[in-house]
C-alpha cells in the first residue's frame, strides 16, 4: 500500500509510538504535525519545522515557500537557503522577486593589489602586486593561474575576458600601445594610439578586442592575429566622441559596440553596417562609471548629480533615475539576470542594491575602509566580489 506523506512516518514522533516525544510535549506526525509546528510563535520551532517540510513533497514545499514572507528574517533565510538549489518552476518562480540580497554579509577577505580587475563572471581576478606584476588568480578556489610580469615601458590598465584565460593590458608610456596575454604568454603588442587606453572590451565570442582613449577614437582588433580591422576616428567616421573614450562592452550577439564618453554622451555603433551611431544624451556624466545589462537592453549611468539614470537601448528613453543619498556612484554592475544594479558610493564607500523596475535601494553593504574601484557578480548571482583602495577583495554571500 502506498504511503501517504499526509500520515506519521519513521522520523515522527507519534502518541502513543516508538519515537520519544520531545520534553513537555506531544508531536502531531505527518504533514498536519508540520503545519502545527510552523504555526508556533516559537522562531526556532517554525525554523525546525521547515527542515521536516521539505521531506513531504509538495505539500511541505508550499510550507516553504510561505516562510519566504514569514515576520522573521531568520525564518525567511532558512526558506531561501533550502529552496535556492532547486530547479523546479514553481519554485523559480517564488524566488523570483524575493530579496535575498539582503542577507548578504562579508564571507572572506582577500588580499588585493594596488589595482584589480574581476572577469565579468566573478571567476577569476588580476591582482597587480608590489613588484608590479599582474598575479591572476581563481577566485573561488583562490588559485594562483598564471603571472604576467611587470611592464618597465609605463604605468598599466588591463582588462580580463569572461573565462579568464585572456588578459588585455594597455601601457601608457612614451608611447601607448595595448599588450594581449594568454594564459600568461604574450601573444600581439598593439600600436595605433595616440594617448592614453583607458577603455577595453572583448567581445563575447573572444574574437575581437576593443580599445578606446583620451585620443577620442575607438580601435577594434583581431585578438588572433593582432591586426587593427576598424578605426573609428573623426577623420573617418561620422558621430564619434569629442572627448576621451572612457567605456566600451560589447551587447551580447557582439553586433553593437557601445561606448562611452566624457563628453556625456553613449553611442551605439553597429559592427555589421557600421553606420552613424546612435548617439544619447546623459546628463552631466562626465567620466563616471556605465554599466550595460546582461541582455544588452539597458545602460546605467553614473552622473556628477548624485544619480544613476537607466537608459534602454532601443528607445532612449531614459526609464528610471536612482537617487543617491552620498555622493556619486564610482562603479555600477549588474546582476546575471539583469534584475539588480549594484552601484558603489566614491564617498561613504557603500555598496548598494537597486531594484532596476522600481527604483528601491534593496540592501546596503558597509564595511570597506576605502571606496570600491570593482565589482563582479558570480554566475549564479549567489556571491558578489568588490575589490577597494584598500588593496583587498571582500566576498559577500550568504552564510
């Protein structure tokens, strides 16, 4: 005969059974008994009530998914850690628009360097140490994968891909020139311009590169055989920047090229027609920081105002602002899904979380000593890495 998960089973204890009763009490078995125990005022009772839901199928996991919204936070936590893993629809579904960022606390400290650059999917870091070489490591295991040593010919930028296995370093120096490393082992020394790269993007498909400079063009390379295949300059092209080029990343396909300048404007160039950009307005950006959402749909941009302003890609529009309470926003990044924009204070050093549809300040972390220079998301959106001035990388998660 089929067990019913509705009845007393070998882990209840039941009046009158084999099972000891707890002190001073009588457990009701089955799922009723679970229903009784997360009815209690007891935080503890209703905690050790969801770890025997989730053996009763679907009717213990709707008791989970209730304690998302239940009065306490130590209660909704236990919810979101055992339902997070699991695959399900309806289960996605709940955890859709619930905040679990706002259970985010420091995990570890990593020690940084006096700069650091995260791959965008919050794997693998460049750490420039004290004898100036760029020591990359995994994060997550925090293992050393390669050294890229010292450049004596100038200070150094640089920028690592997606999967880490590419770092694309730009030196300012007598003259300005881009080196390209793979897994460690110099592959192209790119010449061509005029002033300082403060500005890299590889594509996703990691064919092609992307530079741009206080020279105010844009130079997009071929990352195997290190030759320049489009100059964007205003000797040759229609809409460029009047200003220094100090954004670039690619939108998914790696059809568009979207750049940013400090003459306030975002432009949009299409790689297949290379036509005029489009071109848009941000006020009053200067220089600051520019993220674009895993989708390609939607720019967030950092201005002297105090505010972030969300931008789709498509229309123009300018579709949400994001007040700042201290200062202006020094670095931006989205999360995988594109829901949330992080955003770090150049004054109180804060990180904070940002509802992208309806403009709520989600969570706020605190704790770095000096302001955020980088932030990355892990690919599950379950682990955020910021690397500070401070010459360390915080990880942040939920214990």
């Amino acid at each position: 005969m089929t067990e019913s998960i509705t009845q007393p089973t070998g882990w209840d204890a039941v009046l009158g059974g084999q099972n000891a009763a707890p002190t001073n009490g009588v457990v009701l078995g089955g799922i009723e008994g679970v229903k009784r125990r997360f009815a209690s005022v007891v935080i503890e009772q209703r905690i050790a009530a969801l770890k025997e839901a989730i053996k009763y199928g679907k009717p213990g996991l709707e008791i989970v998914k209730k304690a998302l919204y239940d009065e306490s936070d130590l209660v909704q936590r236990s919810a979101y850690l055992m339902l997070r893993g699991r695959t399900a629809p309806e289960v996605r579904k709940a955890l859709q628009r619930f905040n679990f960022y706002r259970f985010f606390e420091c995990l570890r400290t990593l020690k940084g360097g006096t700069q650091v650059a995260i791959s965008p999917d919050g794997e693998t870091a460049a750490v420039v140490k004290s004898n100036k070489s760029i020591k990359v490591w995994n994060l997550p295991t925090e293992e050393l994968l390669y050294v890229v040593p010292n450049s004596p010919k100038g200070k150094q930028l640089f920028h690592i891909s997606l999967v880490g296995q590419t770092l694309v370093r730009s030196i300012q120096g007598a003259s300005n020139f881009i080196e390209v490393w793979q897994e460690g082992e110099l592959q192209h020394t790119l010449y061509g311009h005029e002033d300082l790269i403060g500005a890299i993007a590889i594509s996703p498909d990691g064919q092609n590169l992307a530079t741009g400079s206080q020279d105010k063009t844009i130079k997009i390379w071929d990352l195997n055989t290190g030759k320049l295949i489009y100059n964007i300059s205003n000797s040759l092209v229609w809409g460029t920047h009047t200003g220094t080029v100090f954004y670039l990343s690619y939108s998914p396909d790696g059809q568009i090229l979207i750049s940013g300048g400090a003459d306030g404007t975002v432009k949009l160039w299409n790689l297949r027609n290379r036509d005029k950009p489009r071109t848009f307005k941000i006020p009053l950006m200067g220089g600051l920081s520019i993220a674009t959402s895993p989708n390609g749909e939607i720019i967030a941009a950092a201005s002297w105002d105090n505010k972030i302003r969300l931008l789709h890609l498509e229309t123009g529009e300018i579709i949400r602002i994001l007040e700042l309470d201290s200062g202006w926003a020094n670095c931006l990044n989205f999360s995988p899904d594109g829901q949330i924009l992080v955003s770090s204070g150049a004054y109180d050093k804060s990180i904070k979380f940002w509802d992208i549809k309806t403009a709520e300040n989600l969570h706020t972390l605190t704790g770095n000593d000096k302001y955020v220079t980088c932030l990355a998301f892990s690919a599950d959106g379950q682990t955020l890495y910021s690397a500070a001035q401070d010459k360390t990388i915080e990880v942040w998660g939920i214990k």
